[in-house]
C-alpha cells in the first residue's frame, strides 16, 4: 500500500508563533506554496494558510507586519503520520474540508500534502489507467474515457 511518504512534500516553510504575517507571507509567496506550518519547540503548533490571511488579516484589516502569525493561523491542526494510507489522508482532507495536511514522524513535522497533491496524483493514475485500456484495445482512441466513469464531462 502507497503511503502518504511517497507523495508529501519534505520542504516545508515553516514559522514560529511570534514571527508577523508579513515575514510569514513572504516566505510563502518565495516558496510558491500555501500554507506555513507554525512550530513551537519543534512541535507543530498551528497552521497559516492564504484562507486565514483572507478572512483572518484582509478581511479583518490586522495590519500584517503587527499581528503574530498565530494570532491568525489555524489551531488545533490536524496532522497524519507519514505511513498513513493515502487513502485515510484523503478522507481527513475531505470530512474536515482541509486543503494541508501536515505530515509527521513521532509529532516530528517531516512534510506536508495539499489538496492539489492529491488531484495531481488521481490525474497521473487516471492517465495510465486510459493509456493501458487503448493498449488493451478496451477503449477506441476516440472514445470518451469519462463514458466508462458515468458520463462525460459538460453533459
């Protein structure tokens, strides 16, 4: 079974609970990723993401090189441990409506996976999965591969 290791993200921006949004953001937009994940002695702590600078500092007009990024960040923070099934990892984002997921090792923070994460990599199976049945000539190369899901997309 393919665990959450295999597909989690090593490098992971991290912030300390003082440290100010800004600084934070920063780090985020130079990463190109989004959400930081707040440590406290090298325990994860809170989670900062761009829905909590949007409805957290934007929406309520903190001033963001004033505010502490874990006056703003997400808290409690769900986390998996880096031999959880993918599949376990995909039901917490979706019962809980998250979009990061931290991944630790005995509370340790080793990575992280994004919604987006699981999306790439449900399209990469996907692919494969129409290339081998045009292989196995169980598909017409211009037949629809979305007929065989239920329906086509648009219809």
């Amino acid at each position: 079974m393919t665990s959450i290791e295999d597909m989690m993200h090593p490098n992971v921006v991290t912030a300390e609970p003082d440290d100010k949004v800004d600084v934070v953001v920063a780090r985020m937009s130079d990463a190109a990723v989004g959400a930081a994940v707040i440590l406290e002695h090298g325990e994860v702590r809170g989670l900062f993401s761009e829905r909590d600078l949007l409805n957290r500092v934007v929406n309520e007009k903190r001033d963001p090189a004033g505010t502490r990024v874990i006056e703003v960040a997400t808290e409690p923070v769900i986390t998996v441990p880096k031999h959880a099934s993918i599949r376990k990892c995909a039901d917490e984002l979706e019962s809980r409506q998250l979009r990061h997921l931290p991944v630790v090792d005995d509370g340790k923070l080793v990575g992280i996976v994004s919604a987006r994460d699981f999306f790439q990599l449900l399209t990469g199976h996907f692919e494969e999965l129409v290339e081998h049945l045009r292989y196995e000539n169980q598909l017409a190369q211009d037949e629809d591969p979305y007929d065989h899901l239920g329906g086509s997309y648009g219809r």
